[in-house]
C-alpha cells in the first residue's frame, strides 16, 4: 500500500487542475498540441483526461515510455471511458522497465481491468523486473475471486520478498471488498491473512 500511496501523489495533483486545464481545449486541439513542446503536450494530457476518447488513445499510448510525460498520459488513459484505453496499458506492460512500468501497472489497477489479471500475475512471478509489488496491489484494486486469491497464495506461499506486500494488498483488497458492500468475502480474506504465518502487527491490522 505504501507504493500506492506514493504513486498517487503526483496523480491526484494532476487531477486536481484537469477540469480547468480542459476548459478551452478539444480532443483534436489537445491532439495537435502534443506535437509541440513538453509543457503543451503536458496540458494536453491533462485535457484529454477530460475530453479525450479513442481516438486520443494511441498518440497517448506513444507517451508511456516518455518520463516527463508518461505520468499525464497515463492520468488521460486512466479514464478514458473505452476499452481500447485498457488494451494499450496492458500492451505497455511487456515495453517498460522501472517506475515507467510501475506506473501503468498502478493505472491498471485504477482501471480494474480484469483483462490484465493474467498479465499481472505473470509480474508477480518474474521477480527478475521488480513490478510484483505494485502488480499486487494492482490485483487488490481490481478485486474478484481470481485476483484475490492470487494475492493471498503469494503472502503464503511466495517468494520471502512478497508476502508482507501480499498481505498489505490483502488487507487493501479486503477493505475494497467491504466498501464495495462485499462483506463476507472480505471477512473471508481478513481471517486468510490472520491465519498466515505474518508479523503479528499485520495479524492485528486484519482483527481491527
């Protein structure tokens, strides 16, 4: 959860000023600014998060490995409301390193895509690119029987590295499930996560 924490930061100060930063903009402005410099491409991200659709998906796509404007691309593709802006996180996944894949491993999770839960899963078994965390709390966020229980087998049977950020998701997970009205499921995750072979103050953070 902390990575979470962290990754949001700069997100929620993007969002913050999206609405305005869209008022004199359109998709197809927005679209030509982004051939110009880096601060017009930068609120051109920043409107398309507001007026931006599928056709914007793809000039948006072609920032994710950018470093100064990944983040802004990503806030856009996060909440473009088509399935095609889904398909172009999840086909980022296997082209990035670092925190450039963290980060769209993050806006997955925002999404709740459950077509990248394989690809996720996939993360958390190739410790070699150091995304199993983040995937993790990808898989929380998303939330559902598959997902879930992928997040539970990694805190008690996964590399000794991922079990305290498994249970962390777990416990992100559970609370997710209980907000979303989901109570017995997430009772159920609590009781997995008090039963595991864990640091006593996560055993109490599941009993409160």
């Amino acid at each position: 959860m902390k990575i979470s924490r962290f990754l949001l930061i700069p997100i929620l100060a993007l969002v913050s000023n999206v609405a305005s930063a869209a008022t004199n903009w359109t998709e197809e402005s927005a679209l030509a600014a982004l051939a110009v410099t880096a601060q017009a491409k930068a609120e051109a991200c920043q409107a398309l998060a507001v007026i931006g659709g599928p056709t914007s998906v793809p000039v948006l796509a072609d920032l994710l490995d950018d470093r100064q404007l990944a983040a802004y691309a990503r806030t856009a593709l996060e909440v473009i409301d088509d399935p095609s802006a889904g398909k172009a996180l999840l086909e980022a996944l296997p082209k990035l390193e670092g925190q450039l894949l963290v980060g769209v491993i993050t806006s997955i999770g925002a999404r709740r895509d459950r077509e990248a839960v394989p690809a996720l899963t996939e993360l958390i078994a190739d410790t070699k690119r150091g995304a199993g965390e983040a995937a993790l709390v990808a898989l929380a966020r998303i939330g559902g029987r598959e997902p879930l229980t992928t997040v539970i087998m990694t805190m008690t049977g996964g590399p000794d590295e991922l079990r305290i950020p498994a249970a962390h998701a777990a416990l992100l997970g559970a609370d997710l499930l209980s907000k979303r009205g989901n109570t017995n499921a997430a009772k159920r995750v609590l009781e997995q996560v008090r039963n595991a072979d864990l640091p006593e103050h996560i055993k109490q953070a599941a009993s409160s």
